[in-house]
C-alpha cells in the first residue's frame, strides 16, 4: 500500500454509553481501592470516533450534548486510548482523532470510557495493529474501569474494580429514561462519602467480596422490566442524594409519573428510570422534558465498540 493511500485512511467506530442497574461497594482497601460488583447495561447512546494518521497525536470534539468540558490534550482518555495502541504495535507516528459525542459528558454513563475503547479499536485497525480482544481488554483496563465494558458491550458483571466482566444473560430491551443535570460529583468524592457514611452510620465492615444479588441477574434473565426495577440499586445513591438533595426530587418526579423504579447512575448526577416499555419511556421523557428537566428516552443492552466504516 502506498505512503499516499495509508495517510487517507480513515477508520470510524462506534461505542456505547452505560447505566449501572446494580452497584455493589466493598470497603476500602489497603490499596486505596474499594473492590464492585456492578451490573453494566450498554445503551442506544453512542459515541463516534473517526481516527487517521498523522504525525502527531490530538483531538477534535463536536457532540450532540455540552462538549464544552471535555479535555483537548494529552489527557483525554481517547488519545491516551491511542498513544496505548501505537505505543504496543510499535507505531512512531501520531493518530488524528475526532469525537462525536452522544453521551452526556460527565453524568457518570461512561462516556469518556467508550471514548477511549472506540479508540482503541480504531487505532488498532487503522495501524493494522493485529492486536487480540484480550489485548484490547488489557489495555482498556489500565485506561480505566469502564473502559473494558465500553469494549464489551451488552450487559455485563463487573467484579475487582469494575474491568473484570461476565456477560450476564438478558432477554429482550430494557427501557430506559435518562435525566441528566450539571454538577456531578467525581467518583473519588463519591467514595469517600461512602466511607463516611458507613464511619458515621457505624456500619459493621464487609467480610466478604461484594456480589450482584440474584434476583437482578434472574429479572435480566427474564426480560421482566418490573422485578428489575424492584432489584436494582447503587450503593453511591445515598451520597448523591446527601450532596445533592435535588436528585431525590428527580427521582420523586419520575416515579410520580409512572417510572417502574429509578436510580442514580454510577456517582451521578443522571438519573436513571425504568419503564415498561418503549410507549411509556417516550411519554415519561416528554413529561419530564415538559416540567424542565434533561430527560432522554433510550434501550439496551446494545454491542460494544464495533468498526462502522474503514475509508481509503
């Protein structure tokens, strides 16, 4: 192939944001961690990432949502998601990216995460790197814990910190209603209120290793929308609601209108409300658009980060 033809190359992927329908924290650890058991849901919220040659690394972002806060540098999970690429296939030049956001930035769905594994993917086929979906999952994992689901797609348990995954059987979609606010509190704040909680609620410490209870991996099993809405929960909810009481409104509104359970995603700030079915997560969505909320109607589980097109 010649010098001209690699340098049109252009490969897009796609990867999807999350919802934590289960989130289950252990204690703090000697290594400053606190080891999950976490039940992923990709959702039909995308990010797209278009990577090409180039003799240095950077990005360019534009988005569906606020994309004002996202890092242009070095820093942006993308382009570390990149340099990691060039980096193990021994690539010395640089990686041209652009990022499509479609996942609220900063609302704990993990969009900055399917960022970095949509890169990942697009740099290893741009470079015709040859690396292997394990390989690919190691270098998700030191990039991040939700990196390697954004990988992986679908529904997932993530045990350790989050990157080691289990596909969890499902049946049939799952119907959600996203209401997305400013202000999220960042996941080692959220933590750390957790383990001031336990501290003051003088709650005896764990000895075990944190699981997903059965009855949401039996609900997930049976495409029932009402017993999962009932199963979920999210051990950071209670700090979300302390540091920002007006979540608790949100959720209160929702459910008032019918929802068939909610929860804080992940450290928040976005709620996350369960319907029925499509019908009611549109008329949920439109009636919390209508009382001047952010809300979003959308389904999983959907696949991982995939290769849309590869040009030149």
């Amino acid at each position: 192939m010649s010098l001209s033809r690699v340098e049109e190359r252009r490969v897009h992927v796609r990867a999807p944001g999350k919802v934590n329908v289960f989130f289950d924290v252990g204690d703090l650890q000697d290594d400053g961690y606190h080891p999950v058991a976490s039940v992923y849901q990709a959702l039909a919220l995308f990010e797209d990432v278009w990577a090409s040659h180039d003799d240095e690394f950077s990005v360019t972002v534009t988005g569906d949502v606020d994309v004002s806060d996202v890092p242009l540098d070095g820093s942006n999970l993308a382009v570390r998601a990149a340099r990691a690429v060039a980096h193990a296939v021994g690539w010395d030049g640089g990686v041209r990216l652009h990022l499509h956001k479609g996942v609220p930035v900063a609302g704990g769905m993990g969009g900055g995460s399917a960022d970095a594994a949509a890169a990942l993917v697009a740099v290893n086929a741009l470079l015709d790197g040859g690396l292997s979906s394990g390989q690919l999952h190691e270098l998700a994992a030191g990039l991040g814990a939700d990196v390697p689901f954004a990988l992986l797609g679908g529904t997932a348990v993530g045990t350790g910190r989050g990157e080691q995954l289990a596909p969890a059987l499902v049946r049939g979609k799952f119907h959600w209603v996203l209401v997305t606010q400013d202000d999220g509190m960042s996941t080692p704040e959220a933590y750390a209120g957790l383990d001031e909680l336990r501290e003051r609620m003088d709650i005896a410490p764990r000895r075990g290793v944190p699981t997903v209870d059965a009855e949401v991996l039996q609900a997930l099993r049976a495409g029932d929308a009402a017993a999962l809405a009932t199963a979920m929960r999210n051990d950071l909810q209670a700090v979300a609601l302390a540091r920002r009481p007006s979540l608790g409104e949100v959720i209160e509104a929702g459910m008032a209108i019918g929802a068939r359970g909610a929860l804080v995603s992940g450290s928040g700030p976005t709620v996350g409300f369960l319907t029925d079915d499509a019908a009611a997560a549109a008329s949920l969505a439109d009636a919390l658009n209508r009382d001047g909320h952010t809300a979003i109607a959308t389904h999983g589980p959907v696949p991982g980060a995939r290769i849309v097109s590869t040009e030149g």
